[in-house]
C-alpha cells in the first residue's frame, strides 16, 4: 500500500472519529428543542456535553489540516467549490462554541433563550450540511480538466446530496437521544428513550434508501458488507433502547456511523472528488496527493501524535463519565 492510501485510510478514520464524537454532540444540541420541556432541562442535556464538545472538534480540524497536507489538490478543489456550505458550517461552530460559553453569564430570561435558540440551530444547520457535502464528494461534482469546481452552488443541492443530509441529521440526532439516555436520570431518561424509538424508526427508512442508492450507483462487495454492518446495527440500537440498554444503543449507534461513513468511503476510493464533466478529470488519491517526503514526514508525526490526542481524550470521557439529572442542577450564581 503506497503512502497516498495510507493518508486516504487515516483521513477517513479522521471523520468517522468526528462524526461519531460531534455527531451525539449535534444531536443534543437538537434535542435542547425536541426533548428538554423547561430551563433545568436544557441545562441538563447542554452539561452532558458541556466538557466533552470541543474537544470533539479537534476530530474535525485534525482532518482538515490531513487534508490539506496529504491532498492539497483535494483541499483546494473542496474548499472552493463547497465554499458558501462549508463557510455555513463554519460560521455556526464559532456560534455555537459562543453560545455555551455566554449562555449563562447573564440572569434575563431573554438572553439565555436567545443562546439555547441559537444551540439547536447550530446544531441542526451542520448536521444537515455535512451529510450534503459527503452526498456530493461521493456522486461526483463538475470538475473540470485544470481540477476546479466548475459548477454553482444550486448544484449541490441535488436529490441524492440533500437526502444525505436528512440522514446525518436524524442519524445524529437518534445518537444524541440515545446519548441522553446513556447520560441522564429521571424523567428526561426516560423520555430520550421513547424519543429515540421513533428518531430512530425514521432514521431507519432514510438511511436504508440513501444506502441502497449508494451502493446500486456506485457499490462494490466490501461496501455492500459496510452497508448491511450499518443497517444491522442501526436496528440492534434500536433493540437495545427498547430493551434500557442504553450503552449498547449508544455504541451500536455509533458503529452504524462508523459503518456507513466508510461504505461512503469505500465507494469513493481511489477518487477523492469524482468529476461528472469527464471520469479523467476526476481528482484521485494519486493525482491530488502531496510528495513522498511530505507523506512520510507527516506518517512519523501522526504516529507519535495520535495514541497522546487518543489517551487524553479517552481520559476526559472517564472523568465525566457519571449521569446528571436535574437534581444536580444548581441555581445560577450571577
């Protein structure tokens, strides 16, 4: 296996780690609007994440950065051409990331619902739009002989990328119920867990649809098998939470997350951004990767980086690993 497959290995790793710790995040950002009934309530669900979140994102700017240092062809074309998209994305993770911080610093009923409005909404926006940019960079976009996005962005919004996108928001937010389940005690427990039946049942139809059409486009034998690993895990989730099992609803969750980012994955390799105008214009792992030396270099830094970043961040989950519920809750202090 040469260095370039190596990188598209670990980038992919990359997200299925982000979207796995930051997809649970988003969807209790949503559920601060479809679960929680009061102020305690949200309080409850945004401190379940509240030491973890940021540290989800590192996942996130780690693959960006792999990105551009192994594919800067990849990045250039990607950053480009999802320019507007990716530009929401970002703009609702600064939002978000203000929102924790400032909600509870001032007393006022209105400040601190205008901050939980603005947590579910940018909660929610990403969570749809990471599901269409991944619709996109697996169906292929216009790209052109010099590799540049030649499309617009109404182009993206197309039937196969905007399904994507309603399936990593329900999936996401079927990850944060079962999360909230995992996490909390009490009437909100019990709640999240007849939420993320039917969160999950309608989970179930989209993500079934969106897979099959991935793989009857574009499938081989080893995303078929990611395919049913996903479909099978997703109903063992929804088994285990009809059960109480909430941690293994929780994890077979996340390895239909697992399973169906790298079937995406899969139907993608060796392309890392297909082009619809002409197959040799498509970008690959050979044609956008970076030299030898670069990927080796990066190879020895990513070796020695990541078990720490890993250990750490496995650390931080233990400490908080106890559930919360409102009884825990203590009376703001302004």
């Amino acid at each position: 296996m040469e260095l370039h497959d190596v990188w598209f290995v670990l980038i992919a790793v990359l997200w299925i780690g982000y979207f796995f710790l930051e997809g649970f995040d988003f969807g209790v950002g949503v559920l601060t609007r479809l679960l929680a009934r009061d102020r305690a309530e949200k309080r409850v669900l945004i401190n379940t994440i509240g030491p973890v979140w940021d540290g989800n994102e590192v996942w996130l700017l780690t693959a960006g950065g792999a990105t551009f240092a192994a594919f800067p062809e990849w990045y250039a074309t990607l950053f480009s051409g999802f320019y507007l998209p990716l530009l929401v994305i970002l703009v609702c993770l600064i939002v978000r990331g203000v929102a924790f911080e400032y909600r509870a610093k001032r007393p006022e009923d209105h400040w601190q619902r205008n901050w939980e409005t603005a947590i579910f909404w940018t909660s929610l926006i990403p969570a749809f739009l990471w599901g269409v940019a991944f619709g996109n960079i697996v169906r292929g976009v216009k790209i052109d002989a010099e590799f540049e996005y030649v499309g617009t962005v109404w182009d993206l919004l197309n039937p196969y990328a905007l399904l994507g996108g309603l399936v990593t928001l329900s999936l996401f937010t079927f990850h944060g119920t079962v999360f909230t389940a995992l996490k909390t005690v009490g009437e909100i427990r019990a709640r999240a867990r007849k939420l993320a039946l039917r969160v999950g049942l309608v989970t179930a139809v989209l993500a079934l649809v969106f897979l099959l059409w991935t793989q009857a486009d574009r499938g081989d034998g080893t995303s078929l098998v990611a395919m049913a690993v996903a479909v099978a895990a997703l109903v063992a989730a929804l088994a285990a939470n009809q059960a109480g099992r909430e941690g293994w609803s929780f994890a077979l969750s996340g390895v239909t997350i697992v399973a169906a980012v790298a079937m995406l994955f899969l139907t993608l390799f060796p392309n890392v951004m297909p082009s619809t105008l002409d197959a040799d214009w498509s970008l690959t792992v050979t044609n956008a990767s970076s030299s030898p030396y670069t990927l080796k270099i990066m190879t020895w830094l990513a070796v020695i980086a990541t078990p720490l970043v890993m250990l750490y961040q496995g650390w931080t989950y233990w400490v908080f690993r106890k559930r919360i519920g409102t009884q825990h809750i203590a009376d703001p202090v302004h």
